[in-house]
C-alpha cells in the first residue's frame, strides 16, 4: 500500500529542528536537554535561523545545516552524536 506525507507536514517537522539554538557535541546519545547541553557535551556552538535551509530536492523534502567555523571545544572526549537543542526544551526521544 503506498503511503504519503504532504511537504506541509513534513515541513513541520524540519522547521522544528531549524528553530534550535544550539548545536552540542555530544560523547554519548543523549536523551535530555541537560545532558545534551552539559553532562556529554564536549562542544557547542549557537545557531541562527540562517544557518538551516529548506529545500525540495529529487529524493524529497530537506534540511541543510551551514558549516560551522571556529567551534569551542569545552570537554575532551570522542565524539559520537550531535544534538540540536532549543533553551529549555527537552529532547523527545
């Protein structure tokens, strides 16, 4: 059976990512805010509204994120996750 999702409400979806204000590094997945922003947070760097653009590409609806330059390193460790986080909103899981 074939199934649908109108750009609309996959728009939705995108625009909510896009409205973060950081993006952390994270030394493990995490699954709260406080632990994306602190507990296994090795970087962090703020993002803006124009750092995300939305576009209909061949394969569907997506989201690009621009290239960050000059991102403090604050903890050591291995990366292996990334987080976009909003202040004060918890991470849906």
């Amino acid at each position: 059976m074939a199934k649908i999702a109108p750009d609309a409400m996959i728009d939705s979806a995108l625009d909510y990512v896009a409205g973060g204000d950081y993006l952390c590094v994270c030394s493990t997945q995490p699954t709260t805010y406080e632990q994306a922003n602190t507990t296994y947070m090795l970087a962090k760097v703020a993002m803006a509204g124009g750092d995300f653009v939305k576009a209909d590409d061949t394969s569907g609806r997506e989201l690009t994120m621009g290239a960050k330059s000059a991102v403090p390193i604050t903890n050591s460790g291995d990366a292996q996750h990334i987080a976009i986080i909003k202040s004060g909103e918890e991470i849906i899981d």
